[in-house]
C-alpha cells in the first residue's frame, strides 16, 4: 500500500558527491578518505560519487562511482598525493550554475562536498544558495584544503602543515649546503601568490643550522634596493647565505618582482620565476655567485615530508563533513579549532560559508622582522602543524 511504499523509500540511503577545486595538497585525498569512510560507517549512504576533474566533471556530468571500490584502495588514499579524482581552476559563472543543478538533480545527489580554498568555498556557497532558491532538498558541506593556510575562520588549513614541512626542512639542507661550500647566495622560491605562509616556514633553517637566513614574504612591499645591501651584508659574514622567497612577492609599485604575464581559471595571475630575478641580480649588480632553486609543485604533493598532524586532520574533517551533512547541516565550511599548549590537540566545528568564501587570511605583519625575518610566534604557531621531530644537524663548524 501507499504507506509500505513511503516506508521502504525512508529507507533508501542518501546519495553524495565530492568534487576537488584548485591546486592539490599531499593530504586532500586524505579528506577524501575521511567522507568516504564515514558515508560506508553510517549505512545511510546509498551512492558515492565524485567529480572527476571538480566543477569541469560536474558541468559535464563525469562522476566516478566509488560505491563499490575497494576499502584497500580507499585505504591508500591516506598516502597518495595530488588528486586521485582530479581538480580543476574552473571559476563558475552565473550562467553554469543551472547546468551544475541539473547534474546534482540527474544523480539524486542528496550532500554535496566541496574540497578545496577560498574560491571553492565561495562555489560552495553559491551552489547553496541556489539549491536553496529552487527548492533542491541538498546539504552543502565546504572542506577546507590549502597549502597558502588563507582561508578564514579557521585555526589553519590541512595541507599547510605538510607544505611547511617541506619548506622547513628543504631550506634547513639548502642552508647546510650553502654554509658548507659558501661560494655563492642560495635563492630558494616557494609557491605562494599572495600570503606568506609557507614561505615563513622556511626560516626554520636558521634554527636548524648556523647559516645566514633571510626570508621575504608576499605581505611586506620588497624595496631591491634594500634587499640586495642586506644580501650582501649577509654573504659578507662568511657563513653562507640562504635567501628564501615567496613567488608572488612585489615591489614597493605593487608589481611582482617576476610575472608569467599568464592568468589561471580562478582569473589570478600566476608568479614565477622570482628566485632566478633575485639571482640575476645578486650576480649583475652585487658581483656574487648565486643560484636559484625552485621545489614548485613538490612543495605541496611531497609524502616523505607529510606531517602526521597534517594528515590526520585533513582525514578528520573529512569525516566531520559527512556527518555534519547526515546531521541536516547544510551552508557550511568544516573549521579547525586548535590548542597548543601544553600539547596540542585540535577540534572541528563549522562556519558559514557566506563569511570564508573569498576572503584571504594573510600573514600577520607583526611576525614580519625588519621585513626578512620571521619572529618565534609563528614558530610557536606553525611548529605543531608541521609535526614536530626536527632533525639534530651535527654543526661542527660552529
């Protein structure tokens, strides 16, 4: 009868869809394991799906079926870095909204998760604001992903911590080859458009090593001028010099300091090639040896450096995601609430959308020294984030 009929539907499950936006970290599969393990925990999920290649695969209506894959291969997402779906750099405008409806309506998609930064939350957003103005019964959920650490109203971002790794302890060798054979400026450049943070993460090789350390962050105007007498004051103490550059750092006139003259789908200009201009001048004007060196995309899908902090909280809010969405949540970014002392521990929570989409946390000025050094407090900040166990270099020159 009619009433046996809504009784056995109560008892479909839901149907999810996850999607990847922007650049990958060397954890977001990780945040993928988290969704798919607690939608298989929950029994109330029906069909799993996934974008392939984010918002170009919902457009198209390319979805990957995990339903049915194996939890080994599920398993290993916790240790494959990039985007084992795919992302993409596709900002949606008004006019692929209704098509990125349609899809959700063609696979009865019931929570939607989007993976990913500042523009990926603001998708997030608008896809929830429009399920809501056409009666779409969807539970919207934003996972924060970004090695920058530049979203909002959050602690910090999974993929920071394990892109800081990298960039602390990449320098830190780096500085032991410049201060071991210190016949040239090294210039070492690290990814980040407009925020700092990762790069700062690099001046961890001064607490590492007895080389001269000097780092330059996006959020601080670069007078050259001035950049290159405190490079030669450095070289001049004979214990070699390590200069580390975020990519898209600017002069005073608010020009990149090196420019690709190209624009990604997000409509952001895309920086390079910094430390090669910081090294053609070191050796035009200063008479110095110098080398550039450039990790680029290894700074952010590196596994030998994850940090184990890193990837435990990517996988956690990926699980708190999906039960949020099981919760009748919807409109929301999951947020990390951190405690640092005396250990560290971390909690989720969620936020609205509305008030992270398109708003950039930049590093804060006042852990900027004398405009190329970093103070303890980021250190005090960053250092739980990046997992701890440092290496004990045996310094014998010093």
């Amino acid at each position: 009868d009619g009433r046996a009929v809504q009784e056995e539907g109560d008892l479909m499950g839901k149907n999810i869809l996850v999607a990847h936006g922007g650049g990958p970290t060397a954890v977001i599969n990780c945040s993928l394991q988290g969704v798919v393990e607690a939608a298989r925990a929950s029994g109330k999920v029906d069909k799993i799906y996934a974008a392939r290649f984010g918002a170009e695969g919902i457009l198209k209506g390319d979805l990957i079926d995990l339903t049915d894959v194996s939890a080994e291969t599920i398993t290993r997402l916790g240790h494959t870095p990039a985007s084992a779906i795919g992302s993409c750099r596709r900002k949606l405008t008004d006019e692929d909204y209704p098509t990125v409806l349609e899809t959700l309506k063609k696979f009865n998609i019931d929570c939607f998760f989007y993976n990913g930064g500042n523009d990926s939350m603001d998708t997030c957003h608008k896809v929830n604001e429009l399920a809501k103005r056409e009666g779409l019964d969807l539970r919207v959920i934003g996972i924060p992903k970004t090695m920058d650490n530049d979203l909002d109203i959050t602690d910090h971002c999974p993929g920071f911590g394990s892109a800081a790794r990298y960039a602390a302890l990449s320098a830190a060798e780096l500085a032991l080859d410049a201060s071991g054979l210190p016949i040239h400026v090294v210039v070492l450049e690290l990814m980040g458009r407009n925020a700092g943070w990762v790069t700062a993460a690099s001046a961890m090789a001064k607490r590492l090593t007895d080389c001269e350390v000097l780092t330059y962050l996006p959020e601080v105007p670069v007078d050259e001028e001035r950049m290159l007498a405190d490079i030669e004051k450095g070289y001049a103490k004979g214990k070699g010099l390590l200069v580390t550059v975020s990519e898209g750092i600017c002069g005073p006139d608010g020009k990149p300091l090196a420019d690709t003259g190209i624009v990604d789908g997000f409509g952001h200009k895309i920086p390079g090639g910094t430390a090669q201009h910081v090294t053609d001048q070191i050796i035009q004007r200063l008479g110095l040896k110098s080398r550039a060196e450039k990790p680029g995309l290894l700074g952010r899908a590196s596994i030998p450096y994850v940090s184990p902090v890193d990837r435990a909280e990517a996988y956690a809010v990926g699980r708190y995601a999906m039960n949020a969405a099981l919760r009748d949540e919807s409109g929301y970014m999951v947020s990390i609430e951190a405690v640092r002392g005396p250990e560290y521990s971390s909690s989720m929570a969620l936020v609205p959308l509305a008030k992270v989409a398109n708003v950039e946390k930049k590093f804060p000025l006042e852990w900027i020294v004398d405009g190329n050094g970093i103070a303890d407090a980021f250190f005090d900040y960053a250092l739980p984030l990046m997992g701890g166990d440092f290496p004990e270099y045996a310094l014998l020159r010093k």
